[in-house]
C-alpha cells in the first residue's frame, strides 16, 4: 500500500470508533465539526509527503525495501537520522501554526522504546512482532499515538497496593487466552487518539513484582471493540468576539482511553508480565519523546520572540533599555532550546540498536522549556499592556459609528494601524492560553520527571567532578 493520501488518512478514519466530544457520541471524527479540524492537523503530515517542498524531509527509501516510507518510521540508526527527523518535527510545527500534526512523531517514539526494549530484554518473541509491526506501519502509514499515562490513582500508591481505590488505575492483564491478552484501565491526555489508526500503549512507570501484571504493552486499532474514547473540549472556531483569521485553526485534543477488557491479539503483545522492564520501556519512550517535544516547542518559542518584537515595535517602546533586556531574555531562551535540542541529537547514545537523543541533554532542553515557560509568558504580557485583555471585540471595530474612535484611540506607533496592533494582541491572546501552559508544563512528563532523569543520568559526572577536587585537595580516603 505505502504512503497514503490526506483523503485516505480521512477516510480511513470513518471506522466504526467510539469516540465522546461534549456530551456526544460522534459519528466520524474526520466530519465533525470540532474533531475534523483536529484530523485536519493531522493530516499536515500526509499533505508534506506529497508536497514537493517538504517530501524529502518527510519520506525516504526503506534502505532494506527500497519502498518510499515516512521518515517517522525509521529506525533511527545515528546522529544524522536524529537530526533529519528533528527538523522534520520543527518543520511540521510550523506548518501547524506551533502544534504538532502528530500523525507519526510520537507513535515513533513508543515503537523506539518497544524495539528498544525487546532487544535488551533479548526476547526473540518481541523482537520479531516490534520488526513486523515496524513494517506494518511503514506499509500502510498508518497514523499512530502512544497511550503512556495512566490514571494511576493514588500517586503515592503501587498500581497493586490494596489500598488504591480499584485495581484499575493502570493498565493491566486480566486475563491470557490462546488468541492473546484481556485488558483493562484508563490512559488519560493521550493526543491525537481520536483521530489516529493506531494506539500504541506502554506503561508509565517502574514496575515491581507485584505489579508484574500492569507491566503490559501493545498495539491495537483505535476501533478496537471494548475502546472508548472521551475528548478533552475546546473551541473549534475563531470567536466573532476576535479578529478573524483565514489562517486554518490548529487544535489537537486529548482522550482519556477506556480499555474495557480489550482483546489484544498476541501478534501486537510486546511486554506482559515482564516487570523489570516496564522501567526501560518508559524511560526510552520519555528520552526520545522529550526530544520530540522539545523539536515541537522550537517554533512556539520563536513565535513568542515575534509576537514580543513585534508588539514592542507597535507599542513604539523598541528602544527602551528594559526591553532590550526582555528581548534579550527572550532570545536566550529560544537559542538554548535549539542550542540544546541539537546538541542531544549529535551526541546521541546507542541503545538496544536505536540511536537515541543524549538523555542529560534532552531533559535539560525540556526542564529549560517548560521551567521558564511562565516568565517568558510574562515577559510577553508585560509587553504588551493591558489592551490584552481589554480591547474591545472585532464586532465593535466593525461598528461605522466606533471604528473611527478605536482607530483614533488605540493606535500605539504612527506607522502601524489600529487594526495591525489589534491582530497582533489577538494572537498573543490565542498563543499563551492557559491550555498550552499546562501543555508545556506536563507533556512529555512532568518537571520533576526531567530533574529525577537529569539527577540520574548525571550521577557519573558528579562522582567523576568529586574525585577531581579531592585529587585537588589531596584527600585521602584511607585516613
Ligand atoms: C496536553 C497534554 C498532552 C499530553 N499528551 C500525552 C500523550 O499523548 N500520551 C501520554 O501518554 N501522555 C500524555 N500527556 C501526559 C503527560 O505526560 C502527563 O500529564 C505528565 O506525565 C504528568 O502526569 P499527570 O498529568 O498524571 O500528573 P501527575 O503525575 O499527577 O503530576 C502532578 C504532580 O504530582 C507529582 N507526583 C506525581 N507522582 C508522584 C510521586 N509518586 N511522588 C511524588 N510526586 C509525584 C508530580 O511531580 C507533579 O508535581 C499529556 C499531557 C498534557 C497536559
């Protein structure tokens, strides 16, 4: 079959799924008014293989086959494959106005950390359905997400523990028959599961001996009988109170899954009961997709130096030495996440067979982003003024008897309208919702995930910078 159209990916979407958006079971997702904007983002990915501009960053030849496969899908074997594939992800996130397509990026991720994980476990079995599976993907491009986060209840508590509220917080095995395996649980923000082919489902932490049975991982369609699927709510259209945009909205939302005794066929097991290695499955799917996440972040990061430049420039403060001083902030942000992001793809680390992004700078590149996420925010709204939020709606600009008072009154710099400056703190408005603060901050796991990782990665180095100064200062640990 090969690489498929952005029709086909829409039509392969009308499958029989039970998917839940406001209250309502919906039909087919890639017709609904809401969800089809979503499907509409990711379909960015089909469009760029197609297009002339972009196919040779999104596709390239099966070096095994020689049939033509997206990039996402191959196995990243060395710096350069990691490299290509970043600037795939920051291209995409451009064309998506600062958010992801998502078709592949992240289902990549998981199949990574699963072949990853196969080939250190040294499990014939897996190896074999990772590698067909891979082929499967490549074959019939098929739109992927990765369905890591459990509900996980009591956070303090063992998936097991007695004392959880039910055992059903994480994912788990409840039963194995001759066909494959029975399971039940919730993944919760799971991106792009609504309007994706496949969902590829992995645990989301460490687990022990007890929890061998929620030690489970798969792939299975997203019509899969037993799969419900209720989506994060959102504004599907430009408000009448903003300017209007002829630019495309960009949205993904977020499915919380239920598994309601889900079979899953054994060809499409590939952890189960394995426990000791649900630890090296999650942490090589956080590695490769903190990187991912930080490639996404790069175009939203410059997206806040515009809008900050841009919104100085109109407000004529561009030489006021406190803003050339946020601006400068502001740059030092952008440049170290690229700076970073890079950096963790030239100095990647083998693992399993797959070259991975280097883990101290990966989730240093995503600490730094989502860290200081807020004082850039704020150094934007500072920027900008109050206008932000108190300007009046396109629907009074459009008003004969207001729209030469508003234009009179609210122009900032001489050289640049009224309109141009109230399309600019539009914008600002739509890009620091309080929607994509809690983006940044969580996805791809939480601060405290990168800090624990950079903490454990960075034990070596500590103990290398230790022995330096005690050979300094001549310590003797005999004595
Ligand atoms: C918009 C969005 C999209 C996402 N997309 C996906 C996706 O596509 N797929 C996917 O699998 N996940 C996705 N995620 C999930 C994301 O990875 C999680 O939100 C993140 O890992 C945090 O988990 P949580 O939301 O359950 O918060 P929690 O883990 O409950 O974190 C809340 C706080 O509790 C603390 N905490 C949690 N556990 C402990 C503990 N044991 N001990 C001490 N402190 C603890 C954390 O450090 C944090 O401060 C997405 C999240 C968002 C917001």
């Amino acid at each position: 079959m090969g690489l498929i159209t952005p029709e086909q990916y829409r039509e392969s979407l009308n499958d029989g799924r039970i998917v839940y958006y406001k209250g309502e079971k919906v039909e087919n997702v890639a017709t609904h008014p809401n969800l089809s904007v979503c499907a509409d983002l990711m379909a960015i990915d089909f469009e760029m293989c197609e297009d002339p501009k972009y196919r040779d960053m999104a596709v390239m030849k099966d070096p095994e086959t020689g049939k033509e496969i997206s990039r996402y899908y191959y196995k990243p074997q060395n710096s350069d494959d990691l490299l290509k594939a970043h600037e795939l992800i920051v291209k995409a996130t451009e064309l998506g106005d600062g958010f992801i397509p998502l078709a592949h990026d992240i289902g990549a991720d998981a199949l990574n950390a699963i072949e990853i994980t196969a080939n250190l476990m040294g499990n014939k079995d897996y190896m074999e359905r990772i590698a067909n599976y891979r082929k499967v993907l490549q074959e019939q491009d098929l739109a992927t997400c990765a369905a890591v986060t459990d509900v996980k209840g009591d956070r303090m508590l063992r998936p097991s523990d007695p004392n959880q509220a039910n055992p059903d917080f994480n994912v788990r095995v409840v039963k194995k028959t001759d066909e494959g395996i029975i399971v039940r649980g919730a993944k919760v923000h799971i991106t792009g599961a609504a309007y994706c082919n496949d969902i590829i489902a992995i645990p989301c932490h460490a687990m022990t001996e007890q929890d061998a049975d929620y030690a489970v991982a798969f792939a299975i369609p997203a019509n899969t009988k037993g799969v419900r699927q209720i989506c994060r709510p959102f504004t599907s259209h430009i408000s009448s109170l903003e300017f209007p945009n002829s630019r495309p909205l960009r949205v993904h939302t977020d499915s919380l899954i239920i598994f309601d005794d889900v079979l899953v066929p054994w060809e499409r097991v590939f952890l189960c009961g394995e426990w000791k290695f649900a630890a090296t499955m999650v942490y090589n799917f956080a590695l490769m997709h903190r990187r991912t996440g930080c490639s996404y972040r790069i175009p939203l990061s410059e997206q806040f130096v515009g809008v900050a430049s841009a919104i100085a420039e109109y407000n004529g403060i561009t030489k006021a030495p406190h803003v050339k001083e946020k601006m400068i902030d502001l740059v030092i942000y952008l440049e170290t996440l690229k700076s970073l992001s890079k950096t963790a793809c030239y100095d990647f680390v083998m693992r399993g067979g797959v070259a991975v992004p280097n883990p101290i700078a990966t989730n240093m590149a995503k600490y730094h982003f989502a860290h200081n996420y807020h004082d850039v925010i704020k150094i934007v709204e500072d920027l900008a003024g109050g206008l932000l939020v108190t300007a009046p709606t396109y629907k009074d600009y459009q008003l004969p008897e207001l729209r030469p008072d508003i234009d009179k009154y609210l122009q900032g710099a001489k050289h640049i309208s009224t309109e141009n400056r109230l399309r600019m703190l539009d914008l600002i408005r739509r890009i620091t919702t309080a929607d994509l603060e809690t983006i940044c901050l969580h996805g791809e796991g939480s601060p405290m995930a990168e800090r624990m990782t950079i903490f454990m990665e960075g034990g070596k180095v500590i103990k290398e910078c230790q022995a330096l100064v005690e050979e300094m200062a001549q310590v003797d640990r005999s004595k």
